[in-house]
C-alpha cells in the first residue's frame, strides 16, 4: 500500500514526491513517457551536446527558499539570459532597452531622454486589461508592431487583444542598458543539467517510479490512499466541462558543424518565419564542445499540452474544473497543467511545497 500515488514527474509532482519520501511517506510516481524530469528533461544528444528536449529551460527565481530547496540536489551554473530580436534587419536586445531604442531609431538617446521618447509613443490604456494594452501603453503602436503583435500571433494564434495582460507583461521595457532577459535575485541552471538534479530530487527508499505508464492503468490496481495529479486537469475529469485549450509547440533540433552559432542563448524572430525563436543550447548549459546545437520553435494547437492560454474564458471553463477538483476527496491537483496556470519552474516548486505545507497541516493522523 502506497501512501501517495504521484502523476508526473515533472518539477511539481517529482518536488511533492521527494517531500513526502522524506517525511516518510511510501511513494509511487508514474509518468507517461520514457523520462523522468517532466518538460525540463534534458539529455545528450548523439554528437554528446546536452540539449532541452522539450525548449530552452532557464532557470530563475526571486525565492530564496525555492532556491535553496532545490540545492539540496545540484549544484548551479550562474547564468543570464540574453535575447536578441531580428527586428528591421538588425539585431536588438530584448526587452526593449536603451539600446533597443537608439539602434532603431539610429538615435544617441540617455536614460532620461529615453523615458521621454517613450512617452512620447505611448498610447495611455486604461484600465490595462489585454496584452495588447500593456504593450500600447508603455511603447505604443509601432514597437509594439515590431516586437510583439506578429510574435504573439505566432505563438498563441491570437491577437494580443485576446490575451490577458500577464502574457506580455512578462516582458518588461527598460529605459537603461540592462539586456538581461530576467532580472531576478538567483538565476542559475543546474550543473550537470536538469534530469540529473530530478534524479538525485527522486533517488530515495521511500520514492518508487515507474515510467511509460498511463496512471490511468493502474489506478484501479495498485493501492494507494491518496493521489497527486499533475496532468491537464481536463482530462482528469474527462472533458466533462469541455477541453481546456492549450498551445504546443514543434522543436526543430539542429546539430551544427560549428563552434558557434549566435551572439546570444536565444534570437527571437517577432515579424519573420514561422518558428518564434531559435536557442543555442551551449550558451545555457556552458558546456564546451567542437559543434553546437540549436532549435527552432514552431508554435501549434494540437500535440502535447505545453502552455495554459491566459484569458478570461479559459479561465472560466478551469474555475469549474477547479471547483470539481476541491470536491474530489483525497485528490490533489497541482503544476502547470494540474492548474491550467502559465507558472515558469520557480513557481511550480513554490506551489508544491506550499501544497505539501498544507498538507502536513491537514494530515491529522500521520506525523510528517
Ligand atoms: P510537466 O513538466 O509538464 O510535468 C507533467 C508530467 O505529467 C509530464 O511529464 C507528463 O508526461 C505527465 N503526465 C501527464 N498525464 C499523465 C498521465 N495520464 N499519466 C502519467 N503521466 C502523465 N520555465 C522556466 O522557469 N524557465 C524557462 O525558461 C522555461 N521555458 C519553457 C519553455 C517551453 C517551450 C515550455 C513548454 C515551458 C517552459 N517553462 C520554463 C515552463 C516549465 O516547463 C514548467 O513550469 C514546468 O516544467 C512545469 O512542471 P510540471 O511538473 O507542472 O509539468
Ligand atoms: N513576446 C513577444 N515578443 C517577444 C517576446 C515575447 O510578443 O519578442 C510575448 C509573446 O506573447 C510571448 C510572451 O510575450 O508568448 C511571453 O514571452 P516569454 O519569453 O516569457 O515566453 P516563454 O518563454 O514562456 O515562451
């Protein structure tokens, strides 16, 4: 008899599994596919480059105690993300920053000058709903033409209108130099690469996994008291409120006979091609080798579940999903999908150790 039965070995169930083990649960976690690690599974492909099965996977987070979680099974790589946009045939940094600016517009602009050319474009929105109107209202229409109305486009099929504010709220606009994707406190990527931090995360007595199984085919059979799911929450319940939708995408993986191939870890191609962005692995990973790989991303509507759409009937159609799942005794739902919320890593391991906290409360008879 297992204690829990964990679906996903991914941040957020693999986090809960490792929790509960050393709390001296009995654990069996299930995944669907042949790996461990979730959609951060890395592995070294056959010219021996590690690269990002499912994307670029860069780790960041404002959480020391996410952070410091996670060290207890890696060591880190300090890292910082940069990104270029292929923009008007010129390559620029994104976020849009002073530099941006002044290569664009061929311009000798300060900080201060800056924030008044910016002003000077902006389209004041209010209220800000829409990630079209974040953008409006900080750069106006003709950057936000340039950067982010096709890019959104080709990674939501949707116009920016039809998103919720969060998406293009992720990226910032700075008026000074900084061309660092991310600004947060800890930006590191695990040493020796993601799924060897999982295994170590899930390298305990009381964690027992199985792979290539649809816990769906052994729910019925193996004993456990309480499940952890972290698949859509839709299929959970069998689309009973109707399928969530979701974006996916298809990864291109290049191996290339080169040491190089680009300035920066990823150049993003916001009004041209089909593909949103390209990423250089060995810009993230360090790693040091004769050839390089890199992949392209082509955004689609069907195939594995990647990204949650944020707006606001999505949300509606989950909020039933979610009152479903509070009803559903000795159940929980947790992760990116589990949740149907666009969480980056940091924020799904935040979730699982709050939703362990929780539970340790709740947990009358067993001491964890
Ligand atoms: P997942 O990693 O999706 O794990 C869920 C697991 O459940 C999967 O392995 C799946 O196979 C399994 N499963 C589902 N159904 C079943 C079933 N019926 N039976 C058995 N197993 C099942 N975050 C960042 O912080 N930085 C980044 O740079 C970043 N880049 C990203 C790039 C891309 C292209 C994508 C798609 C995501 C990116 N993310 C990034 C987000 C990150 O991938 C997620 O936050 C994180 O992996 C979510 O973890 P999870 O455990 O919730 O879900
Ligand atoms: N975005 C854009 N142009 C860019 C970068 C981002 O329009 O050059 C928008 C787009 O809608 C994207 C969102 O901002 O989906 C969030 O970008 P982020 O890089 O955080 O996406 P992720 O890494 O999660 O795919």
């Amino acid at each position: 008899m297992y204690d829990f039965l964990i679906v996903g070995c991914g941040f957020a169930g693999s986090v809960l599994a490792e929790r509960l083990a050393n709390a001296g649960k009995k654990v069996l976690i299930v995944d669907k596919r042949d790996h461990i690690a979730g959609n951060a599974y890395d592995y070294y492909n056959k010219e021996g480059i590690l690269i990002h099965k499912y994307g670029p996977h860069i780790f960041h987070t404002n959480s020391e105690e996410v952070f410091s979680y996670l060290t207890n099974f890696t060591e880190w790589r300090p890292y910082e993300h940069r990104v270029l946009g292929s923009v008007d045939g010129q390559l620029v940094p994104i976020p849009i920053n002073l530099t941006t600016i002044n290569t664009l517009y061929g311009k000798n602009l300060t900080s201060d000058e800056v924030v008044d050319f910016l002003a000077s474009k902006a389209e004041q929105r209010k209220p800000v709903l829409t990630s079209e109107d974040v953008v409006l209202n900080a750069v106006g229409k003709e950057l936000y033409e340039k950067f982010f109305r096709g890019y959104t486009k080709k990674q939501w099929d949707l116009d920016p209108s039809e998103l919720d504010a969060s998406v293009t709220a992720r990226v910032p606009t700075r008026t000074n130099k900084d061309d660092r994707y991310f600004t947060d406190t800890f930006q590191a990527m695990p040493k020796n690469g993601y799924t060897d931090m999982f295994k170590k995360m899930l390298s305990h007595e009381n964690i027992h996994i199985m792979l290539n199984t649809n816990y769906k085919d052994i729910v019925d059979i193996i004993p456990h008291k309480k499940l952890i799911y972290t698949g859509p929450i839709d299929t959970y319940f069998d689309y009973r409120y109707g399928k969530l939708p979701y974006r996916s995408i298809d990864f291109h993986f290049e191996t290339l006979d080169t040491e190089n191939y680009q300035q920066t870890g990823t150049v993003n191609y916001p009004t041209s091609n089909l593909y949103t962005r390209i990423t250089e692995f060995k810009h993230l990973t360090g790693q040091v080798h004769h050839k390089t790989a890199i992949v392209y991303e082509y955004p689609k509507a069907e195939g594995d579940p990647y990204y949650p759409i944020p707006r606001k009937e999505n949300q509606e159609v989950y909020n039933q999903y979610k009152k479903l799942a509070e009803e559903t005794p000795d159940v929980y739902f947790t992760g990116r999908l589990g949740t149907y919320k666009y969480y980056n890593m940091d924020q799904v391991v935040a979730q699982s150790l709050a939703l362990f906290k929780k539970m340790t409360k709740e947990d009358d008879g067993t001491q964890y």
